[in-house]
C-alpha cells in the first residue's frame, strides 16, 4: 500500500508542475497586460523582466502559506488516506479549472480556486467523519479562510475599480492624451512616486518573505517601524533621478512600466507560489513523516499532526527554486498566457478594433441607467468646466504608438496603483486578490479614459461581467467538484483513485486539443493585427485585400456547406443536418460582422483616393455576404419546423426535379469560391452569365409550381415550403453573383 500512496504522490507532483504551467498562464494578467497593451517595449524584452521577476520571486521565497496544511481542514483529526484523497482531489480540480479558464482566454483567481478545492474536498471528509465519530464541523473545518475569501472578491473588484477610475481620471487631468507635452516639471514628481510605491511595495510584498532582507536586517518589524522614513527618503532620491532621467532624453514611463512588471511579477511568484505546489508538498511531506514515525500503523489510522506546525519538509528551497523555473520557462512558451492577457488588453483598449465580448441585457440597461445618470448630473456643471475637462479628455488626432491598445500613462497608473492597493491591503489584513486587483484597476482606468464609449460600453461591460462572474464561479465549481472527487476517492479506494487520476489526463489532453484547434482558426486575425501595425498605406492595402479575400471565400464555403446540409436535410429528412446548419449560419454572421469592423478600420488606413475608388465595391460584397447568410437562414427556419415535427416528406417528383438545381448551385459556389479564394477573375462574364441562366431556370419552376398550388388539388404545407425554398435558392444565386462582381472589382 505504501507504494500505491508513493504512485499518488507523484501524479501529484506531475500536476504541481503542469499547475505551474496553467497558473502562470492565469496570472500573467497580473503583470504582463499593462506593458504589452502599452506596447512600452517588444514583447520578449517585456517577457524576459517578467521571468527574471518570477524566478527571483520564486527562488528567494522562505517557504510556503501555511493555508495547504492547516489553513482550512484541522489535520489531527485527518489521516494520510484522508489527507491524499483531499490532496488529489484538490490538485485535480485546481488544474482542471484553470486549464478550462485559460483555454477560454479568461483570467480567474488561483487562490480562490485552491481555497475553495480544500474546502470541498476536507467537507468531504468532514462529512463522512461526523456520521462515523460524531464529530463538530467547526471543529473540523476552518471556515474563516473562505470567509476572509469571499470578503476579499467584493472588496478587490469595488476597492480596486474605484481608485482605478478616480486616479486615473486625476492623472489624465494632468498629463492630457497629448502627455509629452506635459512633462517639463510634472514627470519627475510623477516618476518619483510611481517609482517609490513600487519600491515599497516590493519591500512589503514581493520581498516579504526573503532571507536577503532578513540578512542585511530589513525585516517585517523594521520596515513596519520605518516605514516613513524609507518613503521620504526613497521618495527624495527617485525624484531626483527621475529628472536626470528625462534630461537625459530616457523615456521615464517605461521605466516605470518595466519596473512595475518586475516587481508584480517577482511578488505573484513570491506569495501565490503556495497555490500551484502547497498541496502536493504537504502530500510530500505527510508521506515522509508517515514512513519514519508510524510504527507499524496504517495509512487510514496514523494522524497527520504533522501537517498542524511548521513545515519541516527537507531540500524545500530547492524545490521552490525549481517550481521558479517551471514558471519562468511557462511564461516564454505559453499561448495560453498570450490569450489570457489578450482579453485584458481588448476590454481595456482605447480604439474600439474588435470587441472579443457581445451584447447583453444587464450590460445595456447598465449603460442606459449611467447615460440617464450622467446627463442629469452634467446639467448642473459649468459650462466652462465641462468644455475645460472635455479638452483634457481628447483624443482626437492622437496617435498610439505601434498600435498599442492605451499609452504608457495608463499603463504606469495600471501597474504603480495595483502594487499600491495590494500594499495597503497586506498592511491593514485585508484579503485583496492579485489577480482581481490588477484586473479591475485596468478596467476602472480605462473607463476614466473614456475608451469605454457609446459603441463599446455594452460590449466592455459584458466582458467585465463575465470575468467577475467566472470568479464566482470557481469558487462554486472548485468547492463541488472537489467534494465530489474527495469523497468518490474515499469511498471507492484505489479503484476510484486510479479512475480520477485517468480522468483528469483526459480532460487535460482533450482542452489542449480544442485549444490548438481554436488557435488555428483565428489566423485571419493574425492578417488584421499587421493590418493595424503597419504603416505603410501600399503594404496596408494588400493585407487588406487578403484580409477581404479570406473574409468572402469563408462566406462562400459556409454558404455551400451549409446549403448542401439544408437541401439534402429537407429531402432526408435529416434533422442533425439542419442544426449544423443553423449553428454554422450564425457563427459565420457573427464572424461576418466582427471582420466588417475590422475591414472598415483598414480602409482608414489606406490612401484616400483609393479608399473613395473601392468603398463602394467593399460594402457591396459585404452585403452581399451578409444577404447570403440571411437568404440561408430565411430557407433553413421553415424546412427545420417541417422536418423536426416530422410532417409528410418531400414528393419524390419536387425531389427529382429540385436535385439538378442543387448540383448546379453547388457547383456555382464552388466556381466562385475558387475565384475569389485566388483572386483570379478571367472567367468572371462567363461564370455571371451561368448563374443568371440559374435564375432564370429556378424562376421557371417557381411559376409551374404556383400554377400548380393555384389550379390543382395539393399538399399547400408542402408545396408552400418547396416554393419558399426555390425562392430563396434563386436569392442566393442572385447574391453570389453580385458578390463575385464586388469582389472583382474590390480586388482588381
């Protein structure tokens, strides 16, 4: 048996290291989004002060929270069988959300999953322990971690939104869009600050647990007693720096940026290390004091009183220098991270490019009720300080350098308040969350920046709701699904053990496979992101025309496929086909109206007289696209009632006379598709002559059947739906032929 405890043992520190690798994908929100939306330098430069933040972080950590052992479960009254099945189950559900959240590109709190994963996991045992012994539950669960928990959700997302608002609003008061302007006398007070919240925040939490400070004599009581006059001092000397700085021609708000990244990054590694490896370390250390000290008991009777003091696990520094690493080289290679970190930056970028996020009820009704609020309070304002504040605020003519998302004023606010707040709340014990902090922050400055405008607010909001909902949701899904796991694994034994441990290989092997697959399919916004980076107007305009060509040959794909499952589904009678089809109409209508934006955008940036040449014949084919995802729709709705209420099937003559024309569109979509997909358009008269041949041919057995429908004795059900689909395949021939003519005329 001690050798199926040791198998657990190490799956569980397998997934410690592939929870290093999803939980540094996850937080590398915290500090990785200010300096790559600010585009304050190239993403490895940025990459690098990052991992060289982790690894110090890491490696210079005194040990591990004590919150794995002891913080939510009392271990005296729990034994080694126990506390594996708590163990696994928690670092099973621990990676199994966060491989979930990242693959969603959504960022998510490590600590209230693992919070929350003991909790359930340890009520799971609990429960079984109080039928058995008739033990308290207060006396077997510490349920003031997840309260503190709870607590710090409400107080990080409100605490952090409102300071993100209100400096930001402050600073851009002072600086304007136009900041360089601004700098003559203000940068270095600014600097001086930003540098020194940063400085003292890593003093308090980045550095906090270091034996270096403990070794020059800088611990947590002498930096408590000093406090004062470390800041004035800092304060003095970084001003001054900051002013020789810009004399000297060196861009203060990088520095600023870099530097925030580092220390966020060196305090995420420091403190939220205990997230990714507490759990199998004192799984480790259980099983060692196990084996020398149980004297023949067994594992489900020997007491982990162990786990109840301080941790005596041998070689831990090591073990913390080698999670450092995992970490750092994760960070470098994740696409995951990238994804994560792409959904900051796009609620909190100043253009409005492309919203990740769509529409919803609360979110309107929210922007409804805060445009009501504002034009009511705004009354009562001045005029002349309205129009001072609005010349402030404005942004026109200002252009992001490399096509960042905001610009480094932002970006230095984003990094120097959240390190600030998270100082503020370690002083006064408040249980704010890192990650909830420095999302917030974001969105509360780019809300003061006003890049949350009237055509983005609902898009932005319902963004912002769905990551403070996924939050609450993993607290609810970690509790359960670790309970769960925790009490199948005590109640099955080995067996179940064995059966989770399958599971979750499962799982994980199954999302990456589903992440890949989605990564391959958003090439094209690979084309639009050089469309936005260059600056070229020739280069820019023949991405642009590959960017167009892509577009319409996916509409015209989409549109053959899904025309070949609507015809052969209504003469089948197959269902499943025509719910594929209704599902690919409308992700291409929602992909349609994503890349219409995006396109728009790009013919901005081309030169102006070729702009006025093919506007036309860009918006042209557009609704052309469009049209033909409505005519598709328009022909599905009627043929999936018909057929999902099983009324009579489709004569064998309108079938036999119905299939020589699909042959025929389909053939005509494929034609075009080529054409379009390889921008050669030789053949175009010739193709536009078919397919109004098509027209006429479909026309001529539209005006047979109503003579039929009106002069003879029929199935109207049935008759009325060949003749509404005839109708809309004549539709769609028509607007391919004009979406080929758009497209060679766009392209030419």
């Amino acid at each position: 048996m001690d050798y199926f405890y040791l198998g657990i043992l190490i799956f569980l520190c397998a997934l410690a290291i592939f929870d290093l690798s999803v939980g540094v994908a996850n937080d590398a929100v915290n500090f990785l989004s200010p300096a790559v939306g600010a585009n304050s330098s190239k993403f490895r430069n940025v990459l690098i002060v990052a991992a060289i933040g982790i690894f110090v972080g890491a490696s210079t950590s005194s040990g591990m929270m004590d919150i794995a052992r002891h913080g939510i479960m009392n271990p005296v009254h729990y034994s080694l069988d126990d506390v594996l099945c708590i163990f696994l189950a928690v670092s099973a559900t621990d990676v199994i959300l966060l491989d979930i959240f990242n693959t969603l590109g959504m960022p998510t709190s490590t600590t209230v999953s693992m919070v929350f994963g003991l909790l359930g996991g340890s009520t799971a045992l609990a429960l079984s322990k109080m039928i058995s012994t008739g033990a308290l539950y207060a006396d077997l669960i510490n349920t003031n971690k997840a309260l503190q928990v709870i607590i710090g959700i409400f107080l990080s997302v409100a605490i952090a939104f409102v300071f993100g608002y209100l400096v930001m609003w402050l600073t851009r008061l002072v600086f304007t869009f136009n900041f360089k302007k601004h700098l003559k006398w203000s940068i270095a007070i600014f600097g001086g600050i930003s540098i020194t919240s940063i400085f003292y925040f890593l003093l308090v939490s980045g550095l906090k647990n270091s034996k270096i400070l403990v070794q020059i004599g800088w611990t947590r009581e002498f930096i408590n007693e000093h406090t004062l006059q470390i800041l004035g001092i800092s304060l003095l000397v970084f001003t001054v720096l900051m002013q020789i700085l810009h004399l000297l021609k060196v861009n203060i708000f990088k520095i600023i940026v870099l530097f925030g990244t580092f220390s966020l990054a060196m305090a995420f590694a420091g403190n939220d290390l205990v997230n990714f490896i507490g759990t199998p370390l004192a799984g480790v250390e259980s099983f060692l004091d196990f084996t020398a000290n149980s004297n023949g008991v067994s594992a489900e009777d020997y007491k982990m009183s162990v786990l109840a003091g301080p941790s005596t696990l041998p070689y831990k520094q090591l073990f913390l220098i080698g999670a450092g690493i995992i970490m750092t080289v994760s960070l470098c290679t994740s696409k995951k991270a990238h994804k994560v970190v792409q959904t900051t930056v796009n609620l909190s970028r100043q253009d409005s490019s492309e919203e990740v996020f769509s529409s919803s009820r609360i979110a309107r009704k929210t922007v409804r009720n805060v445009i009501n609020t504002s034009n009511a309070i705004t009354k009562y304002v001045p005029t002349s300080i309205k129009n001072w504040v609005n010349t402030r605020f404005d942004s026109e003519g200002i252009q992001l350098e490399n096509g960042a998302a905001f610009d480094l004023v932002r970006a230095s606010i984003n990094l120097v308040l959240a390190g600030l707040l998270i100082v503020i709340g370690t002083t006064l014990q408040l249980p704010l969350s890192t990650t909830y902090v420095a999302f917030m922050v974001a969105m509360g400055s780019s809300l003061a920046d006003r890049a949350w405008g009237r055509d983005t607010a609902v898009y932005r909001i319902t963004g912002v709701i769905s990551v403070i909902g996924g939050w609450f949701i993993t607290a609810g899904a970690a509790f359960i699904l670790a309970c769960c796991i925790a009490a199948l694994n005590h109640f099955g034994g080995g067996i179940a053990m064995l059966g989770v441990i399958a599971i979750v290989v499962l799982v994980l092997v199954n999302n990456n496979r589903k992440f890949k697959k989605k990564q391959a399919s958003e090439n094209v916004d690979t084309l639009f992101r050089e469309i936005v980076s260059s600056q070229d107007k020739q280069e820019t305009w023949q991405l642009l025309r590959k960017h167009v060509s892509q577009t319409q040959t996916s509409i015209i794909a989409t549109a053959r496929e899904t025309f070949v499952n609507i015809t052969s589904g209504l003469i089948d009678e197959n269902i499943r086909n025509l719910r594929a089809a209704s599902i690919d109409i409308e992700e291409q209508r929602a992909m349609l109206k994503r890349y219409r934006k995006k396109e728009i955008l790009g013919m901005r940036k081309i030169d102006h007289l070729l702009a006025v040449e093919k506007n036309t014949w860009f918006h042209l084919g557009t609704n052309s696209g469009m049209q033909i995802l409505y005519g598709l729709k328009r022909m599905l709705e009627p043929c999936i009632e018909h057929v999902d209420n099983n009324f009579n099937p489709l004569p064998k003559g309108y079938a036999d006379n119905f299939k020589p024309i699909c042959e025929q569109t389909v053939n005509l979509l494929q034609t075009v598709e080529t054409m379009i997909s390889s921008c050669s358009f030789e053949n175009t008269e010739k193709v536009l002559a078919e397919a109004e041949d098509m027209k006429t041919a479909i026309s001529d057995m539209r005006h047979r059947l109503e003579d039929h429908i009106q002069k003879e004795e029929c199935d109207l059900k049935i008759s009325l739906l060949y003749l509404s689909t005839l109708q809309e395949t004549q539709e769609l021939v028509s607007n391919v032929r004009h979406l080929l003519r758009a497209s060679k005329r766009f392209q030419e």
